[in-house]
C-alpha cells in the first residue's frame, strides 16, 4: 500500500520543480556512468587540450611570437594566443552539448532504457534537458581545466573582471545551443544511426564559427551564415568579456543578437523534437535499431 501511494505521487508530481529534480536526476546518472570508466575521465582531462595544443604550434610557427598585427587588423586584438585559447575552451563545451546531449537518446536506446524514460512522470524535453544540464557541468569544467593551465603553462592573459559576464553569455549561449541540440536529437530519433550527420552538423557549424579564427577570413557566404549561428555570437562574447574588449556598440549588438537567436532556434527546436518525438511514437519505432 505504501509503494502504490508513493508510486501515485510521483505522478502527480507537476511543474517546473518537479522537472528540474528529473532533470538533475538525469544528469547524476550519467556522472555515475562516466565515472564507473576511468578511460572517460582520462579523456575528459585530455580532451580540451586536444583542439588547443595543435593550434597553438600553428599559431607560433605562423606569426613567430606572441602578437599578430594582421589579427589586430581583423579582431582588434593582437594576442592571438589568448584569441585561440579561448575560442578553443569554448568549442569543447560545444561539443559537449551538442554531442553528448544530441547523443543521449541514442545512448538510452542502445542499453534498452529509452522506452521506460519515455513513459517516466516527466516532460518529453526533460530527457534532453537533464542531459545538457550534464554536459553542462561536464563541458564547464572542461572550460576551467583549459584555461586554468592555459594561463599557468602558456601565458595566457584574461580579464578576471569579465568572467562574470562572460558566465552570462554561456548562460544565454545555452538556451540556442539547445536549439540545435533539439534538432540533432530529432535527426538521431528519425535515422537512428545518425552520428554521420551530426558530424557534418557540428563541423560545418564549427567551420563557420570564430573559435580559432576571426569571421573576416571566411568567404563571404559562410560569413552571412556565421551570423545566423547562435554559436558564433556566443564565442564572440565570451571571448570578447575574457579578453576585455567588448564594450560599448560591440556589446549592446552581441547581447541583442544572441537573444534574438535564442528565441528562433529554441522556439523551432522543441517544435522539431516535439513533432519527430510524437511520429516515432505513434510508429512504435522507439526501440527500433
């Protein structure tokens, strides 16, 4: 009698409270999976320097110091050091999320648990919600560990007075990343076996994006595309509050594109994931492989 009761006030459990204690629950399970294989903890330490050490021998075998005039001219900034060591921090939190999270569902599906999270008392989205509060945490520290040794090991130079607002820009970075996150989920939902297109997803959007590199040396077309992209606005800001030099225009015209940005793509994401989520359903292909 006491299970039933409690198993009947799960759910009626109803609000916003009661998905962000889902949402977590998600994401303490998947640190408890990641944790139980030390190879993923050794690849998570090693994994941000992966994108950065390599473009930082470039960076120094091409301008032959610390300082570039010609990135001066194109970025307003002539330590291209710091430029590329904090681009490349940022792309590992992308990453995280996009991949990580995109992935999630695929992950439930291959161990058989999709299904049962699917009729859990909770929102569909919640799913992917508690897998990017996960990767979250994951790719945020992964941001930490890389420009904490940047700093100590390389030399790089931040402005500590622009974490905070730099937090904030990952804070709305978040909500149109998740955008994208929706769509990817969707594309794995649909084709299963997607990883090929969400590798195209992501590269080309990384392509487009300033991690290493400002908008100005891309060809025009992807430099309007670039500007679409709500991870671009988001490098651009982060970077910029790191670097301390987003002010004034700069920084009014960052902040108002990126919310922009948000509304569009996390409007039309859940859109996308709630419509793919309810024909999967109704072809009773969940566990379908």
């Amino acid at each position: 009698m006491t299970e039933e009761s409690i198993f009947e006030r799960m759910w009626k459990r109803r609000g916003l409270r009661a998905e962000i204690r889902a949402a977590n629950a998600l994401a303490v399970k998947q640190w408890q999976v990641e944790f139980a294989y030390p190879l993923s903890i050794l690849w998570f330490i090693v994994m941000p320097f992966v994108f950065f050490i390599p473009s930082l021998i470039v960076g120094n075998a091409v301008a032959g110091g610390s300082e570039s005039a010609y990135l001066a001219e194109l970025a307003g900034t002539s330590d291209w050091l710091t430029y590329i060591a904090v681009g490349s921090a940022f792309t590992g939190l992308a990453i995280s999320l996009m991949w990580g999270t995109g992935m999630a569902m695929r992950r439930e599906q291959n161990v058989g648990t999709l299904e049962t999270l699917m009729t859990a008392p909770m929102k569909r989205e919640t799913l992917v919600w508690g897998s990017t509060l996960h990767n979250i945490q994951h790719g945020g520290l992964g941001v930490v560990l890389q420009l904490g040794v940047s700093v100590i090991l390389f030399g790089v130079s931040l402005n500590v007075w622009g974490v905070l607002p730099a937090l904030g820009i990952i804070a709305l970075s978040i909500i149109g990343l998740q955008g994208l996150v929706f769509a990817v989920v969707c594309v794995v939902l649909l084709a299963k076996q997607a990883w090929m297109v969400v590798e195209f997803m992501s590269s080309f959007l990384f392509l487009v994006a300033p991690m290493t590199y400002p908008i100005a040396v891309l060809p025009p077309i992807l430099q309007y595309i670039s500007y679409g992209s709500p991870l671009t606005w988001s490098v651009e800001g982060f970077r910029g509050f790191l670097m301390g030099s987003l002010t004034g225009s700069a920084l009014v015209t960052t902040v108002a594109a990126l919310l922009v940005l948000d509304v569009i793509f996390i409007l039309l994401g859940m859109a996308l994931f709630r419509r793919a989520e309810r024909y999967i359903r109704s072809k009773g292909a969940l566990s379908q492989f």
